[in-house]
C-alpha cells in the first residue's frame, strides 16, 4: 500500500459523500417500509421497543456528543494537520454512526410493530443527522485552526491529508 495526498476539495468531497450515503440510505429503508405498510399493526409486541428504541436514541445522540467533544479536544493538541484532519473524519464518522443505529433499530421497530412512534423517531434522528452535515467552516471552528491551518483547509488544491492506495 502507497499513501497519496488528498486535497481539501477531495476530502470535503470524501467526508459529504460518507455523510449523505448513511442519510440517503436510512431514507430509503424509510421509504421502502411505508411503501411496503400493509397497516397491520401487532398487538402488545412494540411494548418492550417502545422503551429500548427512544433509550438507544438518546444514547446513540448523547454518545455522539459526549464522542464529539472529547475526540476533539485531543485532536486539537495536535501539531500535524493530516492528522488533524484524519482524526476529525473518523470522529464525525463515529458520531455519525451513533445517531444511524438508533434510526435504523427505530425503522425496524416501525416493521415489526407498525408504530408511527418509531417512525417518528427515526424522523428525529436523521434531523439530527441532516444538522450535522460537515463542512469547512465547521472544521476550521471545532479544530480552532490557526491562520495557516486554516489556509489550507480553505484551499481547495492544498494537500491536506493522505490516503491509503492499492497498486
């Protein structure tokens, strides 16, 4: 494996795709259950999930925030940008799958029980996930970018970070 260099416009372009690829395919599985709703709701069987599905959302959403802040606090003392800048991407990676698990639990719920709750709270979650869209701006604020760093982050042809390839 050789490394490349990445682009900020590439690695931007890289983490937006990630974003909307776990949004668009949770969408999707929303809109392939209430296509395929028949209306037959369960009796008494999303008892149990009405519990567990909110109680993971609120972990998966507090997990990610509590994720978020203690990630980046390291990742701020940091010298090296690629470094930075990789650790950013698998924070908000893992940030991201926290608040899609609880979404996808919830939709699965909505399946077996035929609950608009959970639908509901699928809903919710992918708000969430919509709000948390990254960006440069974004990046540059949670990092604390100083001048230079953040003149890279906004050039769309500096090298920014590396990534792993395959000959």
């Amino acid at each position: 494996m050789q490394t490349k260099g990445q682009t900020s416009k590439e690695y931007f372009k890289a983490l937006s795709i990630i974003h909307a690829v776990l949004l668009v395919g949770q969408l999707l599985f929303m809109g392939a259950l209430l296509l395929s709703n028949d209306n037959q709701e369960t009796e008494n069987s999303g008892n149990l999930f009405l519990f567990i599905a909110p109680a993971l959302a609120l972990g998966g959403v507090l997990g990610g925030i509590f994720l978020e802040r203690t990630r980046i606090n390291s990742i701020k003392k940091k010298k090296d940008l690629k470094e930075k800048v990789s650790s950013y991407q698998t924070t908000l990676i893992m940030k991201f799958a926290l608040l899609e698990g609880p979404s996808l639990f919830a939709l699965v719920c909505y399946s077996l029980t035929v609950d608009y709750t959970f639908l509901t709270l699928s809903g919710l979650l992918i708000l969430i996930l919509l709000a948390n869209r990254p960006s440069r701006d974004k990046m540059i604020k949670d990092l604390e970018l100083n001048r230079e760093e953040r003149s890279l982050i906004e050039n769309p042809q500096a090298i920014i970070a590396e990534i792993k390839v395959s000959k």
